[in-house]
C-alpha cells in the first residue's frame, strides 16, 4: 500500500495530502456559506435558496471523495501509532461525516440536525489541517 | 430594483465559485512548496553526496599514490 502511495504521488506523499486537504478546508468553508443561503439564513439577491442547495450538495460530493482519499493515504502510508492528536480528531471526523450522510439519506425528523453536524463537521476540518497541513505550512 | 440571475446561471455561478476556491487553495500550497517536487530535491541531494564520495574516494587514492611514490 505504501508503495502504490509513493507511485501515485511520485513520491510527495506529503505535498499531495496537504493540498487535497487545504481544498477540502476551503471548500468544507464554502459548504457552510452555501448552506447558510440554503437554510435561509443569509439572503444574497444573486443567489436563490434551491440554486444554493444543489451546489452545496455538489461540492459535499467533492469533499466526501476527497477526504475518503486523504484517509486512505494517512493510515495507508503513515498509520495510526504516530498519529497524536491529528489521528484522533480526524477519525472523530469520519465518524461525523458518515453520520451526516446517513442522516441526509435518512432524512425525516433527523434532518433537525444537520446544521448541527454541517458546523461540526468544518470545526472538526479545521482542527485536523492545523494538525497536519497547517504545522507544516507554519500555520498551526 | 435589479433582476435575479437565472437558476442555472447561478448553479454556474456558485460551481466557478467552489472551482476558484479549489485553484486558490492549489496556487496557495503550491507556492509554499516552490516549483520542485521532494522527489526532485531527495534526487539533486543524492546526486550532490555521490560526488563528494566520489571527490573523497579520488583523494585518498592520490594520498595513497603518494605515499608509494616515496
């Protein structure tokens, strides 16, 4: 499996993560605007409410593949033994995320909280990155 | 009072939005890396400590040239 990492990645395995991951964080950012127009909460005049629900589900898409893929390369390639606090957080992570797309194909009376997990989810986005990409870029 | 885009120029409109936000953040890391990849820089470190080996191994064989010289 390391091996097939190194291949893909042609040996920045590291470079690769951290930018898969800070697309994902600036997108998981967007998610949340995206959706705060979908609940009606902010109200821009050149963006209506369904318009704002079909990307953010769109780009939820985007980020479910992207973050899958991230994860495949952490514990593919570095494990979870040195890990820390990053290892921790971004497991929380992927427990929340697989929640929040069980409770979107549910639906019903769970859907009361998905704003809940929607902010959770970006907290949980943004500690993981300042645990690995952003120590790296010299931001967390 | 102005008009509101149509639905599908605004579906448009907000992807560009997210493909900009996703460019941003590549051009972003990217620039922190600079243009050469590690495996480039492990490649050009590798190459500059096989020369000095080789330079040290040329050395001690004029050292011991020397020596049987005399």
């Amino acid at each position: 499996m390391e091996d097939l990492i190194e291949d893909l990645t042609r040996g920045n395995v590291t470079e690769v993560k951290m930018l898969l991951a800070t697309v994902v964080l600036g997108l998981a950012v967007y998610q949340v605007l995206l959706a705060g127009v979908a609940y009606g909460w902010l109200r821009p005049r050149f963006l209506e409410r369904g318009s704002a629900s079909w990307t953010h589900r769109a780009s939820g898409d985007t980020i479910l593949v992207l973050t899958v893929v991230i994860a495949v390369m952490c514990i593919g390639y570095s494990g979870f033994e040195d890990g820390g606090a990053h290892a921790v957080v971004a497991t929380i992570l992927l427990g929340v995320f697989a929640t929040k797309v069980l409770v979107v194909r549910l639906g019903g009376r769970l859907s009361r909280v998905l704003p809940l997990l929607g902010v959770s989810l970006l907290i949980l986005f943004g500690i993981t990155w300042l645990t690995s990409a952003g120590e790296f870029l010299g931001v967390g | 009072m102005t008009a509101r885009p149509s639905q599908g120029a605004q579906m448009l409109g907000s992807l560009l939005v997210a493909i900009a936000i996703v460019a941003a953040a590549i051009a972003i890391v990217t620039a922190h890396f600079g243009p050469t990849s590690s495996a480039e820089l492990d490649a050009r470190e590798e190459r500059l400590e096989q020369r000095e080996e080789n330079i040290e191994e040329l050395q001690e064989l004029e050292e011991e040239r020397r020596e049987r010289d005399r």
